[in-house]
C-alpha cells in the first residue's frame, strides 16, 4: 500500500493540535511599530524564534488602516489581543509615532483590566529606548505627543498616555542597551515567554529545556535526537521529563521510560517493548522482516520517546532497533551519565547539564529548608556555605534543605558538616556506582585526582600519573565522560560531592584494612610521629601504603627518621597547609634516614633540612615540590634524574646550589621564585624540554642565563642581570619574557622582530633603562608591552609596526608617537611614576 508522506514543521504540528494549548488560539500576540522598520528586522526574527519552539504567535497586520478610534481596531487585531496568552509589546525609539500602535498598546491595557483577560500577561519590550522614556514621555515620545495635542481628541490623547505608563511601570520588562546585542534581547524575551507559557514545579527548568528545544529545532526533518548527559544528581532525569511533558502533545505516540537501564535487566527485552512501545512499532521489531517492510510498518506515525538512565548502548540500541526505523519527525531524548553511551547510541546532540547557578541554588534550598525563596538574613551565611559545597546540584540541594529543615543556623551548620564527612547513603549510592563500573587504572586516577590532584593543572597531574603508569590520557578522558571529574581552565575539576565519596571509599577500606591512601590528618600523624607507639605487624601494613596526604596546618610534632623505611610502594607523599599563614611545622631535628625508591610525586612545604636524604634515589620522581623549604642543595652527589619533569622550590630562602638541574633531561617546568640565595644558576641550554623557567626576585642572580632555545617562558623580574645577551634573539619559542624590576638592566639592543613566538614583554621598573629599540620591520605577535618605571621618555615612530599589540604601558612622562593611532585594537595604559618607588 503506497503512502503520501508529508512532512510538517514542529510548528504546524502544534497549530494542527490547536487543544494542547487550552482555550486560546494563540500563545504570543506581538504589538510593534511599523515605522521604523522594527517590524521587518527585530520582530520577525523574534517571532520567527518563537515559532520554532512550538509557539505560536499572532503578528500585527502593517496593511490595516489607522483607526479612529480603540473601538474600531480591526477585528483581527481585538481577536489576537483577546485569544493570546501573552501580549510581547514592543516599544522602539519610533512607536509613539504610529498611532495604530498606540491604538492597538491602549486596546491590549484595556483588556488586560478586563474580567476575562485578567490572565493574560503583558510584556513590555524596551527597544532602543529607555523605560524612563517611555513612562515620562520625553524625547521621540515627547515630540510625539507635541504634535497630538494640537490634532487629537483630548481623551484619546490620555488614553495613550496613560497606556504608555501603565506598560512601562510593569515589572515584565525586558530592557536592551548598549553592550547587548538583537539576539541576546531576543534569547531574554524567548526564554520568558517560553517560562510563563510551560511553567516546571523545578527551579532551573525551563531554561534547559528550551536549550534542548532549540537544539532539536536545529536538526533536519529526520529523527531527531539529543543525548542529555551530567553527573548524578544534576538534574537530567528532571528536565527529560520536563521536556517529555512539554512536547507530547505533538505526538500520538509518546512514552517516558524512567530507569531504562535497571528495568531493561529486570524485565527484558521483549517484556520492556510491550510495555512502553506502540503496538505498530513493537510490531516491527519483534518480527525479522526486511527493511523495506520494517518502514512500510513503522512509517504509519512519528514517535517520541525518552530513555532515562541508558548505561549500556547495547541494551538502548537493541530496545530501539536503530534510529533509521523511525518516521520522520519522531524524537528520541536518551539521558546518560556517560558521555560514551550517548556517542554510541548515535543521537545527533549531546546536551551536557551544568549545574544550578547561585541564585538558583539558593533559592532551591531555600524552598526546601525553609519553605521561601529566600533565607532571612540570619541563615544566609549557613545557606551560602551549603549552597557553595553543592555547586549546582540539585538533588544535593534538595537533600540538604529537607535534612536541615527547622533547624536553627548553628544547629545547621554542625549537622551540615557532618554529613560532609559521612555522605548519607541518599548520596553516597549514587555516585559509588558510577566508581564501582570503572576499571583498576580509572579507579586509581579517580582517587589521587579527589586525593592530591583536584585543581591542579592538567598536563602536570598527567606528568605525575603517567609516572605510575596509569595511562593517564586514555584514564582522566574516560572519567570526564563519565562525569566523575570536568577540566575547566586546563585545571582538573572535581565536584565537592565526588570527592567526599571518594574519601569515604577510601575510609571504608581503611577500615577494613586495605587501605593504600591516607589522606586524614589524624592515621597520617600517626605513621609519621616519632611519640607514636607502632603496633605489631604494622610493618607489613606499610609496605601496602601507596599515599600519604598530610594538611599540617598549624600540626608541630617530632617526625621518626625511619618513618618511611617501610614504605617501599609510597607513590605520592604531599605535606602542605591549606592556610598560608599557618605552614606546616614538622620536626626535622632527628634527621630523615631515607624516603622511598617509587615516590613520584615529593610535595613537602616548610621542609626543614639543609638536603633530601643521601639515601634517597629519585629514579622515579616526576614531581619536586618544596617551596618555603630551609634546603641549601638537594643532594651532596649526584643522582639519576631522568624522571623529573617538574621542580618548584619557590621561596626556599636558603638554597644556594641547584647544580643538580643540568643532570635533569626531561625536565619542564623550573619554579625558583624567591630564591634569595641562589647566585649561581648552572647551565641548561641542554634541557631541551624546558618550557618555563622562573627566577623571579632571585636578586643574586647576576648573569643572564643560558636557556635551551624551544623555551616559552622566562622569567627574570627582579633579578641582578644587568645584560640581555643577543642570543636570545635565537628563541624562537619564546611567548613571555618578564625583565621587570631589573634596575641594573641599562640596555635592551634585542631585535625584537627576530622573535617571531613573543607576545609579551615586562620592562618595567627597569628604572635605568633608557631606551627602547626601534622596529624596522613588522612585528605580528607581541601583545602586551610594559614600559612604565623605566627611563625611556620617547618611543621611536616605528612602534607601530606591533601590528597586534593591544597593551601599552607607560609612565606618564612618556609620550605615545601619533603613529599608534594606526593601532585600532591598542589600549594605553599610564602608570604613575609614585608606583615603582616602591620597589
């Protein structure tokens, strides 16, 4: 049987379902000036907008005549205004001029007043003009009504008037300005109206499903469909069926399928099509026909159907059957955890589900603790500090309000952090079984990232658990698509909720003995205490450790010199303060024997000995980090450093040899900032993979030094150097060069030109600096240029060939040459010489 198939837009779909939109004919009436062109450009696009996420709107016809009176409006106008849900009133510099919009803005004020039309809502769009303008009637509108006073009934003038104010004084008023754009105002206006016309009983909602709406208004007439994908708890499940609710009217054949995952094992296959499917579609997959047949059958009516909970992309492909089987017009929502899952299904858009923002948060947790959109003022602190930890995710806000329900704000605060340090089950389920589907290497990466990692730059966490061989770039990619971590500034991210589970795993195996991490202060201390008594066997447990995290703020106690003997498996050991003012204060005085042969990653602040342990071999050490240490050297001999790829030894006041670095090969990063002794810095134009060297403030340092020529970074500020050697012009890679605060620094002959990587370049405070080189030739990278608190009083004219400098710094007795001006994206900033005194 043949079959005529026609295709029509969402749209239309829901014209033709006239009965899922209520009583009226029209969701949007659109009220607008047509003399100023506002019709054709903002308002069609709008309505346009509008029109492509389901509703339908009625536009004022430019074609009728201006009436003489509100009572003469054309009837096609009344009956827009009377059958819309919501009347959009757009007000532009030009309205006050079109007397039919006045006519038609009096006639929507009236009915709103009405009995009948009390429901409708009145949205006021403030169009290039101020609402100020509007109410008070001054300029454009002003000279307007100049001219109506003396050629207009005096009623007919009021009533514009007092139409004008009414609109402009409602609090539904969308302003535009300056640094906004059409399409922001637009998306402002489209999002409101989409709110009010589909309400949700759930506080961020509406936002995110008009997101999806617009991403499956996107897609071709096919089978469309979008991935929704989040962490536990964000909100995915809530906003399918927000989405599933809003839509379905369009569809004969509509069915939500909630914890899809859990009921396909428990009920089957078969079990689960007859259940949920149509029987036309259930039909066809259960019976092994062609494909030509499969479509005869299926082609009888679109679908729309939503997955919840998909987990394997088997079970969700074997239910469906493919998405090719499917009609036209059907809609497929799957939501997942994982990233991977939705790929594999093959839906056009993933949809990824940010958290709540602040002011949604609170007010979500507010609702539920205190039954208010709003705390009072006295449980606010408490709510912001909630609100804080839970970072958008609203199953966790929602628990939290409804635990700490009628309690007063330091009652809150006790319980809240007790919860913090045993997650209810509520949460701790959750998210257990998303670590417990990991592999070894993915569980591992996941608890040293919640243990030592989180915020940390990426390609440095990578560094270090590459050293432990845990296939880092496969391992932290696959935890992101399973919404276990996020990177977000190039940093490593983990939401504050992943990580108490994760320390509560890791407390769990601890208590029963198999535990490999430590991270509580308390069986660290323990470990590493000289007074503590160990109990037998303990010894044998050490040997299982495979990291030691120590917060030592404000912890003073005598460390054991073998304290680490046993450790033979000790991978990551880090000994910090989280409060600068309160460093960790651990008693070095009986000497340190050795520490263990695997350690990959040494982070120990305030460390108190002249020198790391003889005995200790760093064969594997990927990672140094001691800042605010007492050493003087690292080690007295030699020793292999072909792992290190990374040394921070910042503000260790007392270090006057770093020797050892020329025998580091594969090192990346040097951090020595601070480092008032070091006087002699060994050559290392040999590392060729060092990428970032920082000697700031090392104020012995009085030769430039000898750099590998693929280093980006190269930070000499505040240094003694009194020189730039012109072989520096030989680094091609270079991106930053920070000279500030060289006050010896009387020259710079750089060819600047030559370096083709430089986008930034320090000068300042180079307070006997007298000049600046000229530019012969285009220079196409440098950006930032800072100058000020030098000596220079004159830049040469050829400074405008810095094509794409957009900084300029200088003091104020400098004067830019006229030929910047040539310069459009430049911004000249003066510094006040009175600052760089101070140095």
């Amino acid at each position: 049987m043949a079959r005529t198939s026609v295709k029509t837009t969402v749209s239309e779909q829901s014209r033709l379902s006239p009965s899922s939109r209520g009583a009226s004919h029209y969701d949007v009436f659109i009220s607008s000036s047509c003399d100023d062109g506002t019709r054709y450009t903002f308002v069609s696009h709008l309505s346009a907008a509008l029109k492509r996420l389901n509703i339908t709107v009625m536009e004022e016809d430019d074609k009728n005549k201006v009436p003489e009176t509100r009572q003469y409006l054309p009837k096609k106008t009344r009956l827009g205004i009377e059958r819309s849900k919501i009347c959009v009133v757009v007000l532009s510099e030009e309205f006050a001029s079109s007397k039919h919009s006045l006519t038609t803005l009096a006639e929507v004020i009236e009915w709103r007043h009405s009995k009948t039309g009390q429901t409708v809502t009145v949205v006021p769009v403030f169009y290039g003009v101020d609402r100020s303008e509007v109410e008070q009637q001054i300029g454009k509108y002003g000279e307007a009504f100049s001219e109506y006073e003396a050629s207009e009934p005096k009623d007919r003038v009021t009533e514009w008037r007092n139409a004008l104010k009414e609109a402009a004084s409602l609090k539904e008023g969308l302003q535009s300005n300056d640094e906004s754009s059409d399409l922001k105002l637009m998306e402002d206006i489209v999002s409101y109206v989409h709110e009010r016309l589909f309400p949700a009983d759930k506080i961020g909602v509406n936002t995110r499903v008009l997101e999806i709406e617009n991403l499956l208004s996107k897609q071709s007439w096919v089978v469309r469909s979008v991935g929704i994908w989040g962490m536990p708890g964000i909100g995915k499940t809530t906003i399918a069926k927000a989405a599933f609710d809003q839509m379905k009217g369009n569809f004969k054949s509509r069915r939500f399928i909630p914890n899809f995952e859990r009921d396909f094992k428990k009920e089957g296959m078969s079990r689960l099509r007859g259940q949920h499917l149509p029987p036309h579609v259930k039909q066809k997959l259960d019976i092994n026909m062609s494909i030509t047949n499969n479509s005869q059958i299926l082609e009888e009516e679109s679908v729309f159907l939503v997955l919840d909970d998909v987990r394997n992309p088997i079970n969700a492909e074997s239910f469906l059957g493919g998405f090719e089987w499917f009609d036209p017009g059907s809609v497929i929502i799957i939501t997942s955890r994982d990233k991977q899952v939705l790929l594999q299904c093959r839906v056009v858009e993933i949809y990824e589900v940010k958290g709540l923002d602040d002011k949604e948060g609170l007010k979500l947790f507010s609702q539920c603790a205190f039954g208010e959109p709003k705390p009072e003022d006295d449980n606010m602190k408490v709510s912001d500090m909630i609100v804080n930890y839970a970072n958008g995710n609203a199953k966790a806000l929602s628990y939290y309000g409804n635990e700490l329900k009628g309690k007063k704000p330091e009652e809150m605060e006790v319980e809240f952090c007790k919860l913090k340090l045993n997650p209810p089950s509520e949460i701790l389920e959750v998210f257990k079984n998303s670590y417990d589907e990991l592999g070894d290497d993915e569980k591992n990466i996941f608890l040293d990232i919640a243990c030592f990692f989180k915020g940390d730059n990426v390609d440095r966490v990578m560094q270090v658990l590459d050293g432990c061989g845990f296939f880092p770039c496969i391992g932290i990619d696959y935890l992101v698509e399973k919404s276990l971590v996020t990177i977000c500034g190039n940093k490593v991210e983990m939401h504050n909720l992943i990580q108490d589970v994760a320390i509560e795993i890791l407390r769990q195996e601890v208590m029963v003995g198999m535990g490999r991490r430590l991270c509580g202060a308390k069986s660290t201390q323990s470990l590493l205490d000289n007074e503590e008594t160990k109990p037998n066997g303990e010894d044998n447990e050490r040997e299982d450790i495979e990291s030691l995290l120590l917060e030592a703020s404000g912890l003073s106690f005598v460390v054991d010199p073998g304290a680490f003997e046993d450790m033979c498996n000790l991978r990551l050991l880090k000994i910090y303060s989280s409060d600068p003012e309160r460093r960790p204060e651990l008693d070095l005085s009986m000497g340190l024997v050795s520490l263990p042969y695997e350690l990959r990653l040494l982070h120990w602040e305030n460390y108190f000995l002249r020198s790391l342990p003889e005995e200790f071999d760093p064969d594997n050490l990927v990672e140094l980090n001691m800042p605010y240490s007492q050493l003087e050297e690292l080690w007295e001999e030699s020793k292999n450093l072909n792992s290190l790829k990374t040394i921070n030894l910042h503000h260790s006041e007392k270090l006057v040899d770093i020797q050892e670095l020329k025998d580091a090969h594969y090192l990346q990063l040097v951090e020595l900032q601070g480092c008032i002794s070091l006087e002699i810095f060994p050559c290392i134009e040999h590392l060729n993979h060092l990428q970032v060297l920082n000697l700031c403030g090392c104020i012995g340092i009085k030769i430039f030094p000898e750099v590998p020529l693929n280093i980006k970074e190269l930070c000499l500020k505040g240094t003694s150097i009194s020189e730039i050697p012109a072989s520096i012009e030989s680094l091609s890679k270079l991106v930053k060069l920070d000279l500030g605060n060289c006050k010896l620094l009387q020259n710079f002959l750089v060819k600047i030109y030559n370096m083709e990587s430089l986008q930034v370049l320090n000068l300042s405070g180079c307070k006997t600096l007298k000049s600046f080189p000229e530019i012969p030739k285009r220079v196409e990278n440098l950006q930032y240029l800072y100058l000020s608190g030098t000596a220079i009083e004159e830049l040469h004219t050829s400074i405008s060939n810095m094509l794409c400098l957009k900084v300029l710094e200088v003091s104020k007795n400098l004067k830019p040459p006229f030929s910047l001006k040539d310069l459009k994206d430049l911004k000249v900033v003066e510094i006040d010489e009175e600052i760089h005194k101070s140095f």
